[in-house]
C-alpha cells in the first residue's frame, strides 16, 4: 500500500524557510546610528561667550599650520590671527558644513539602490477539492536596473558638487583672514591716532598755558587766551573720540577672528611689521596676479564646477529619455500546493513625455551657470583692477604725505634753531611742533590706506606677497617652500581635513 504524502509537510517546509529569509534580509539593514545631542542656543552662547586665544584645539591647529609647536606667549600679528578666525569664524564652520553636506550627496550617488521585497497572497475560492489548500502564497524581490551611463552622470554632478563647496571653502578663508587683516589695520591706525591726539593735547596745553600767562601779562588779548582754551577742549575731545575709535576697531577686529571682544584684551597684539612702508608688487608680479583672478580665484573654479555639475545633470537627464530605469523581480511563489519560480519586469513606457520638461530645465542651468561663471570673473576683473588703481593712488599718496612731512620737521628744525638764537618765542615753535604732529597725522592716514590697498589687492588675487618681502609670513623664509604666484596660497586646500583633526573629529577623504 503507498504511503499517504502528508499535504502539510511542503507547507510546513515553506514555513521553516521563511525565517532564514527573513534573516537575510535583515542582516543587510545597519542600526541606525545615534543622534548627535541637542545643543540649545544657551549654550552655544555661553561657549561662545568663552572663547579665548588659549584654547588647546586652537593651539593644536596652529600647530598644525606652521608644522611645530608654537610658544603659548607668542604675540599675535596679523597672520596668526587669520589663522585663528579660520577656526573660530562661524562663516568658515558654515562652508565646511556645507562640504561635509556635498560630501555625503557624493556618498549618496554612488550607493546603488536598494532592492524591493514584494510580498502576494491570493485565495481561490474555486479550488479543487484535491487541491493542498485555496492559498497562494508568494515573494519576489524587486532589482532597479541603473544603468552604468546614469551612474556616472549621478557620480560626475555629485562630485562637481564636491569639487565646488571645497573651493568656497577656500574662498570663504579667504575672505575672512582678508577682514581680520583690514580690522588689525584699522586698530593699528586707532593705536597710532591716540598717540598722535595724545602729543597733540600736550602742545595744546603748554600753548594755552604761556597764552594764558601773556594775557594775564597784559601782552596779548583775552580773546587769544580763550581761543587757545577753545583749542585745548578741542583737543581733549578728539583724544577722547579717538580713545573710543580704539575700543570700536578692537570689537571689530574680536568680530573678525570670531572671539569676544574679552579675548582679545589680554592678547599681546604685534604691530612691528606696521611699522615700515609695505612691500609692493612689482610690474610682473601685477600681470601674474590678473591672470590668477580671472583664472585661479576659488570663486572662479568654484562656479566653473558648478557649471560641471549642471553639465553632468543634463546629461542624468539625457539618459532618463526613455523613462527610466527598468526594475525586474525574481521570485518564489507557492499556489495551491504547487512550488513556482517566478520572473517579473517594469518597463517604464515614454508615451507622453521623453523628458523633455527635465531636459529643457537642465540645459537652462547649464546656460546659467555659465553665465554665472562669466560674472564671476567679470566681477573679479572690475575689483582687481579698481584695487590695482587704489594701490598706485595710495603709493602717490604716501610719497606726498613722505614729502610734506619732512618739509615740517624741516620747519621745526629752523623754528628750534631761531628759539635758541632768540629770533622766535616758544609759541611759534610750539606751532611748528603741531604742524608736524598734523603731518605726521596725514602720513598715517596714507600708509594706513597703503596697507588696505596691498590687503585688497591680496585679497581680489588670493595671494599673498613672499615672507621676504613682508617679514611676517614664516612660510616663505628661506628653507620653506615659496607658493606660485599663479597658484593660491595651500592654506585653505588642507583645512577640511586639518580643521576637523584640530577639533578631533574625523578627517573626510576627499573623492
């Protein structure tokens, strides 16, 4: 007699299958990883509140960037506090989150897409009496077919994207490292104008003094002596001005480098490389420099990206005219007692549309970008030459307020000669000493606007004068490599990864 086939066993086998399914399914999904904490806004302003030029990870990225361990007492000039905005400047933090952000938009175009379990039951109600069961059962999983010329499409704009948040990157350190050094010029000028007003009171005073005594003499007018009281208050209020223009331009420089203004009331400031007339371009230098801004700025090679991207989307878009990838699905299916293996295909159908919406829309950013990047350049043109006109003027400027200055020392020299040979009083050598003092002041004034020009200009052709030229950048010593004057300078090319290990985060490899 045969044996009787139990109908529950195959069913029984299917259902002792589905676990070890299931586990392999599952073991492909990856624990979610854990939140980063809430930061409330109070704080983030009580740590920025406390931030100071001691802080260990600003120490550590000094470090990093001159490639030695850095006194903890050494004075901060301007470079070194460039060096400390590009750590502390919230403008620097938003550009390398945004590259972090394109980053993971490249990490996300070269995933491959996830597959899809498709899960079916079915229930006849007009099985066979003989049938196992009125059930069918099945699974199949679904596979989208990318194609390789989407993908490479997908990984061209993503990475383009890349290209371009790394050169903001650069450009937004740029830009900050150029207002720190405009605001260390502007306190710098502060510093020197208070001690200007300060001898300018002193000689106002001595005047009012023997003025005052000559009037009570009876050998001048009172209204001369109440003139040269007028001249004196004048002058206290001018000090008193130029005391508040001082606190102003150190908030404004504690801005820049993105510290309180606390920070910087202990910090040794180091003005000495102000001291002397700065370096100037030369000629061949200039010419370098014009070809650097309309070719090599990072704004410029940034929007040249951008438009990269824009061209790799039209090509996405180009690929995608007949609808789409295809999604094909193999599976198993069970019905009725009866073990099928299963194949199923989703072919998208361009019946109303080839993409020519997408395609329209791509090719219009693609012609935008490039209109984009022309601006660019056009702007970068226009601001390199109007810093190129400002420098020259700054330069006349300086030779003329050089020229005017020595004529009144030269006057004083005379006036104190005459003093001592008693054809003159000690008025009008007091007189004379004002003279120079003003001077003096106009002297300053131009090689402060001498300083902003070279800055500006620096700053529009993203690069900087050699250290043995301007005594301040030890990078450019004898013994250190010297940057291209047709290359921008590599501060900012490696700060992603020296940013993020000064703060001990993970570095990002670059793509």
């Amino acid at each position: 007699m045969p044996r009787m086939q139990n109908p529950a066993s195959p069913r029984r086998g299917a259902v002792r299958a589905v676990p070890p399914l299931l586990a392999v399914l599952l073991a492909g999904c990856a624990a979610a990883p854990a939140l980063p904490p809430v930061a409330p806004p109070a704080a983030s302003a009580q740590a920025l509140q406390h931030r100071s030029l001691n802080d260990p990870g600003l120490q550590r990225f000094l470090t990093l960037q001159a490639g030695s361990p850095q006194p903890a007492d050494l004075p901060w000039d301007a470079r070194r506090l460039g060096l400390a905005a590009l750590y502390f400047h919230p403008t620097v933090r938003v550009a390398q989150a945004d590259l972090q952000l394109a980053e993971a938009d490249l990490q996300t175009a070269r995933q491959w897409p996830n597959p899809q379990l498709q899960l079916g039951m079915k229930y006849s109600t007009t099985a066979a009496v003989a049938a196992p069961s009125p059930w069918t059962v099945g699974a199949a999983i679904g596979l989208l077919l990318v194609s390789h010329a989407q993908r490479a499409a997908q990984t061209a704009q993503a990475r383009a994207g890349v290209r371009a948040a790394r050169l903001m990157l650069s450009a937004s350190g740029w830009a900050v490292r150029s207002q720190v050094r405009l605001a260390f010029i502007a306190l710098w000028n502060a510093e020197q104008n208070v001690t200007l007003d300060q001898r300018m009171l002193n000689e106002r005073l001595i005047m009012q003094d023997r003025i005052s005594q000559r009037a009570r003499a009876g050998w001048v007018s009172p209204l001369a002596a109440a003139r040269a009281e007028q001249a004196a208050q004048a002058a206290i209020l001018q000090l008193t001005q130029a005391q508040g223009a001082v606190r102003s331009a150190r908030i404004a420089l504690a801005s820049a480098v993105g510290v309180p203004d606390t920070a910087l009331r202990d910090a040794k400031l180091d003005f000495s490389a102000m001291r002397n007339a700065p370096a100037m371009p030369d000629a061949s230098r200039l010419a370098l420099w014009r070809t650097s801004a309309l070719e090599h700025r990072a704004d410029v090679r940034a929007a040249a990206a951008r438009e990269q991207a824009a061209r790799a989307a039209l090509q996405l878009a180009l690929t995608q005219r007949d609808g789409g990838p295809p999604t094909i699905a193999p599976g198993f299916e069970r019905d009725q007692g009866a073990n099928r293996l299963t194949a199923t295909a989703s072919l998208p159908l361009p019946l109303f549309n080839q993409h020519q919406g997408q395609i329209a829309a791509a090719r219009a950013r693609l012609a935008l970008r490039h209109a984009e990047l022309q601006q660019v350049q056009a702007r970068a043109l226009a601001r390199l030459e109007r810093a190129e006109v400002d420098l020259r003027t700054a330069n006349a400027a300086q030779q003329q307020a050089h020229g005017l200055l020595q004529a009144d020392q030269a006057l004083l020299r005379a006036a104190e000669s005459s003093l001592r040979s008693g054809w003159l009083g000690p008025l009008a050598v007091a007189r004379a000493r004002l003279r120079v003092i003003a001077a003096e002041r106009v002297a300053l004034q131009a090689s402060a606007t001498q300083w902003r020009a070279l800055a500006r200009l620096e700053d529009v052709a993203q690069q900087s004068l050699p250290a043995d030229r301007l005594g301040t950048d030890p990078a450019a010593r004898p013994g250190n490599p010297v940057p291209s004057p047709t290359t921008p300078k590599p501060f900012a090319t490696d700060l992603p990864t020296r940013w993020t290990q000064s703060r001990g985060l993970p570095g990002q490899t670059p793509p």
